[in-house]
C-alpha cells in the first residue's frame, strides 16, 4: 500500500464520544505512531448504529469496513489483524454499507452523516452537497416554493404542517425584513436525529435554511440551539463560519444578488422553548411564554416581521429535494405521509439507533426487525413514539403504520420519530406520574389548565399509586385530562394528557396496585 | 462590563449575554441583575425574570464540575432513577447541591439526546452513555483526581467565538 495513505475513520458524534470514541482515536493513532505505519484520521459523524459505536472504519478498494463497538484496549488486536486493509477480526461487520441495519434503510436526509467529515466543504460538495442551493439560486421564489410543495414534505418537528404552505404564506407577506427561524431545541426524550445530522453534516442545515430564506425572502436567520447539545453547538458554529469563509453564506451569495446571514442562539434548559412561539420569544431575549396563535409567526414572527420556523430535519430535506426535484421526494411514503422520517430507536432497545425509512413502516419492523428487541432481553411491554407528550402504546398496536394521519386516530403522534422502549419491568402509573411531573416543572404557567391541571394530575396520581378511593380520581383524572387537552393554549399542555390517558387504558392493572377495585361512585374524590 | 460590551450589537442580547456571564462566573449573580437592566434599558423585573425563568442559569455558585443526569424516560426505561438514587447517595447531596468539598453540583436534565445509549450524564460539557452506577464511580474518580481536566471541544454556549462579521 505504499504511497496511498489509508484512511481511518473515528466518529465524532456526542453519543460516539459518550462511549470512548476520542480515546479510541488516540490509541489508533498511537498505536499507527508505534508500528510507523502512516494513516489519515477522519473524524466523521456516525452512521447512526450507535448500538455499534465507537464504530470505526476503513477506506478499502472494496469500500469502507467497518469494526466495533471497538475500545482502546482492542486496537493493538485489530492492527495485528490487519483491519487497516480490511482484515477479519471478532469486532468486524464487513463491508459498512452490507450491515443490513444500514442496507435496508432508505437515506434521503441522512444520505451524507456519518460518510463525510462534517467540516470539509469539499467533502460536502464532493457528496452533492450545495447543488440544490445552487438550483435555487437559479430559480424564482415562487418556483422554488412551488418545488417544495410538490415534494409533499411537513413539518418534521412533531406537527406535521405542509413546509411548501407556510414557505409561501411568509413568501407572500409583505414586510422591510423576514427571517428563517430553525428550532433545533430537540428536547424530546428519544430524539436525537437533530443533534446527529448538526454534527454529522452540518451544511446541509445550512443548505436548507438558506434555499428557505432565498425562497421566502429573508435575508437573516437563526439556528436555537439546546444548551445540553455544546459539542452539536460548536461545529455548528465552525461550520457557519466554514460557510462564510467560502461564499455560501453573507452578502452576493456565490455571486448572486441574494443574501442570507446566520447565527446561532442556544436556549437555556427549557422544553417549552421547543414550541415555535415560546421559542421567538426566547430568540428575542425574553421568557419562553407561548404566544397565542393567531398571529401566526409566519405572518407576525421574530420581532413582529414574517418569519420561517422549520425544525432542522425538515430543513435538512430541503437540498435533496431542490437537487432531486420535488416528484423524487413524494415517491417515497404512504398517504398524505411522503418522503422518509429518521426514526430514534430510543432506551430499552438492542440496536439503538437512526433508521432512516419511508413513512408506513410498522413499529414491528422498527422494534424487532431493526431494533432486536429489549437489550435486557425481556419483553417488551410498551413505547412512546414521540416524545414525552406522545401516548404510550402496548405491544397490540404495533402494526400500526407510520403515517400521521393513522397515528393521530390513536392519539398518538409520529411526532419528531422518537420511539422509547420499556421493558416488562416499567410500572405504567409511574410513567404517568411523570407525564405530569414533566409538564409542572416545563409549563410556561401562561395558561392555567397546564399551570394547574399539571400540578393536579400528578397529586390526583399519587392518590391511585397509593390506592385512596382508585375509582372516584381515576374519573377525576379522565375530567382533568379533558380539560387540559381542550383548554390549553399549547400543545404543552394540550398533549400532556396523552401519554397519562394512554397508560391507563392500555395499562389498567398497574393503576390498581394498591388497592382491589371498590365501587365508589357517590363518594367524591377526596 | 466587557461581556455586555461583546454582545450588545446582538438581538435579543440579554440571553447570550447571560450564558457568558454564567461561563466567565458558573452562575448569575444577583448584582448583576440591576446592572444588565441598566445596560440593556430593561426593567430590573424584565431581567429577573429571565434568568428566573430557565433551568440552566444557576444563582449560586456552583462546585468545580457539573454533573447533569438525565431523568428523562428513555433514561428511565434503562434504570436513571436507580442511578439517580445511586449518585445521590454517593455524593451525599441532593439535586442542585454541592458537595462538601466543592467538587460537584448535582443537577437533573431531562434528555442529553444520548438516548440510544442510555442512561446519560454528562460531567461539565462530556457526554457519557451507559452509566451504570460503578461507571458513575468511576467517572466521578477519574474527574476528581484530574481537577484541571476539561473538555477537548471549546466551550460552546457564548457567542464569543461565533462569526461576528454578519452581527447586526
């Protein structure tokens, strides 16, 4: 192999790095220093099998091979087995793209994380990066709208609005300034794709928020970033300054008469800055307090101008479907339900990870065929697809396809595609304590069926666990859930109820722990 | 004042400008309350109650490192509140304590988006995965023992090393 530099790659994913990934790198690299054998280390995103990480491959003739979950303790092993020309080894996978956990995903959005190094723009253009820019950049505003439209694609930050309406309800405002707002404040338990394409191709958000902004006409934008993601925060940050070092951000874009400018704003450890009002509120330097709609932010938004607020994987499937054409995109997906979702196998799971596939797969496929199961080996009893406001569902519905529309008959939402894996061991009415213990230290406090209902619900629930009059509170926490879900000014609030009304129809045993059901229907609730 | 001098160009300054006071000082003074106010032309209620509002800004000051654990229900569904029970026990001190020795505060955080690889924690700004209680020890030992050890990646919540050419 003399004269061609092998190349290593070592991800530099958060979730990589939680799990050794530097100390990983730093041994092959001494190890390679030992041996005077030359190498070239890459510090890319992950491939998103995180159960595999730290996942490190190898550049071969063949293609990349992969090795892991790999510890420093394992490197003099692999150099012995020859991995740096893709030798067999216990911790080896073979060929990267044949894993089937990866082979049998369909990568749109995801198509570049984890192959690149996240802050090499020739790497990103050298992978189709900045082609959809450069189409928009010949188009008109209306046709680029029009693009993205026809692709079908919606929100994918939980409500799964259609992004070509809103692009073009801010489009047509008039006003001195709009702006293009990405909520990347991804605090769902079970998520993680944010973070992980912000860190593994960060350009392609940044693709994506500047076709919205050369799309509806703005000229600034923000990234709200979480203050629990600083490592996703400081490559964004590099990558933007990348960005403006090479034209592709600034005044006279690439010679063109547009401009965008862009910066990074980081939240400060509150979940309800994840709702797009609460979040512009939070951007202007304020309390996150929900705003009441209408005003829609598209029209009324940061500042008072017109304003874009998409969640980061909807941007980040802007540049494909300006590269790729809108009729690309739709071709993928079931229903009023188009394009892909990269789903968060999420907690109890074997194979934790993103997976990458056209909406109407079954959470059958998703637990078992991909996720193999609980990593404790038990069974599995319930998931939570969609975040803490998302319902709990028992193992009878997991045939239910990934679709909005049939999720949302369940009460259950596809949400951001975060899926949370329990065990048998989970206690249901605990969870549904939580569920309301979240929304009493979350809630804005600005409307009061959140403020107080939330406080409510989670006493009303002690008072089931410890078994006191069971019957009368869990008819007073079925009134409470109503009121909360007609009356709350938020989803905060509003959703609540589902994972707490889901727990308790689907789960009823574990509300009846204490005492034996007694009929106590004339007795009000203490 | 140099802080609210790099950060006044900025809309919607005064949260930037509160993360770099709490980077510079690990919390948010009450005299700075009436000095942001001042500064900035806000009422002193105003700032108050941003810095009342998120959990992040801390009004003590806090031990040498963080630790922040995720309670958050994929953490959960693989055994945080046995490990939460574990860490307070060890460090004998209860969420958003600090330790006797000035070592470490405790602070609860719901999801580090680590939640393929749970349960999380994260010990200043690194994230680890997989905590089981003995690794906790571990940590929290290795953490210790190494009081200048800090993270590789630049302290990223500040606006102090963005891009500026663009700021308006």
């Amino acid at each position: 192999m003399s004269g061609h530099l092998i190349t290593v790659f070592v991800p530099r994913d958060s979730a990589a790095l939680s799990v050794g990934a530097d100390a990983v790198a730093a041994a092959i690299r001494a190890e390679a220093a030992k041996r005077d054998l030359p190498l070239r280390i890459v510090r890319n995103g992950s491939r998103g099998m995180l159960y595999l990480e730290p996942l490190v491959e190898v550049e071969t003739p063949e293609g990349r091979v992969a090795y892991g979950p790999v510890t420093p303790a394992d490197v003099p092993g692999l150099f012995d087995a020859g991995f740096l020309t893709g030798g067999d080894h216990a911790l080896g996978h073979g060929l990267t793209e044949e894993i089937p956990y990866f082979k049998k995903q369909e990568r749109l959005t995801f198509a570049r994380c984890g192959i690149i190094d996240p802050l090499s723009v020739e790497d990103y253009r050298a992978h189709g990066g900045f082609r959809g820019l450069e189409n928009a950049l010949a188009m008109s505003q209306a046709e680029i709208v029009k693009v993205v439209t026809d692709s079908g694609l919606r929100g994918r930050g939980g409500a799964g609005f259609p992004t070509g309406i809103k692009w073009n309800t801010v489009m047509q405002a008039k006003a001195d300034e709009k702006f293009v707002c990405c909520n990347a404040d991804e605090g769902d338990s079970g998520t993680f794709a944010d973070r992980m394409i912000i860190e593994g191709d960060p350009f392609c958000l940044i693709e994506g928020m500047t076709i919205a902004a050369i799309a509806v006409g703005a000229t600034s934008g923000y990234v709200y970033m979480r203050s629990e993601y600083p490592h996703a925060t400081a490559i964004l940050r590099h990558a933007i300054k990348l960005a403006y070092d090479e034209g592709w951000l600034g005044d006279n874009i690439h010679g063109t008469d547009r401009t965008f400018h862009l910066d990074v704003r980081v939240g400060a450890g509150a979940y309800i800055c994840g709702e797009e009002t609460a979040m512009l509120e939070s951007l202007e330097g304020k309390r996150g307090m929900v705003r009441a709609k209408p005003p829609l932010p598209a029209l009324e938004g940061l500042f008072g101008k017109p304003t874009v607020v998409n969640n980061v994987l909807s941007l980040c499937s802007v540049p494909i479907i300006l590269d790729k054409g809108g009729e690309y995109y739709r071709d993928f997906g079931v229903g009023r339900s188009r394009g892909t979702l990269p789903f968060q196998l999420a907690g109890n799971i074997k194979n934790g990870g993103i997976v990458e596939k056209a909406f109407g797969i079954t959470l059958h496929e998703l637990l078992y065929e991909y996720g193999g199961g609980t990593i404790t080996g038990r069974p599995i009893r319930a998931v939570q697809v969609g975040g803490p406001l998302g319902a709990y569902l028992p193992p009878s519905q997991f045939d239910l396809p990934k679709d909005y529309e049939a999720f949302a008959a369940q009460e259950a939402m596809v949400g951001h595609g975060g899926i949370v894996v329990f065990d048998d061991s989970v206690d249901m009415a605990q969870q549904a304590r939580f569920a309301m213990e979240f929304c009493v230290a979350e809630s804005c406090g600005k409307c009061t069926p959140c403020r107080i209902g939330s406080t409510r619900g989670m006493e009303t629930l002690d008072k089931i666990i410890a078994g006191k009059n069971v019957d009368a509170n869990l008819e007073l926490l079925a009134d409470l859930c109503d009121v909360m879900v007609d009356g709350s000014l938020c989803a905060m609030g509003g959703m609540t109820p589902y994972p707490v009304r889901s727990a308790v129809k689907h789960f009823p045993e574990d509300f009846r722990k204490k005492a034996p059901a007694v009929r106590v229907t004339h007795i009000a609730a203490e | 004042m140099t802080i609210v001098e790099d950060n006044r160009h900025l809309r919607g300054a005064l949260l930037p400008i509160l993360h770099a006071l709490q980077e510079e000082f690990g919390y948010i003074d009450e005299q700075a309350i009436p000095l942001l106010a001042t500064e900035l032309n806000l009422s002193r209620a105003d700032v108050h109650g941003v810095v009342s509002f998120y959990h992040e800004f801390r009004r003590e000051k806090p031990g040498r490192h963080i630790i922040k654990v995720c309670r958050a229900e994929a953490c959960q569904s693989m055994g945080a509140n046995a490990l939460v029970d574990h860490i307070k026990k060890r460090l004998q001190v209860d969420f958003h304590g600090t330790t006797a020795d000035g070592a470490f505060t405790l602070e609860p955080v719901f999801c580090l988006g680590n939640c393929a690889l749970s349960p999380a924690v994260m010990i200043d700004e690194n994230l680890h995965g997989r905590v089981s209680p003995d690794r906790f020890d571990e940590l929290a030992a290795e953490t210790r023992a190494n009081p200048t050890a800090h993270n590789q990646i630049p302290r990223a919540l500040s606006h102090k090393d963005s891009h500026k050419g663009h700021a308006q």
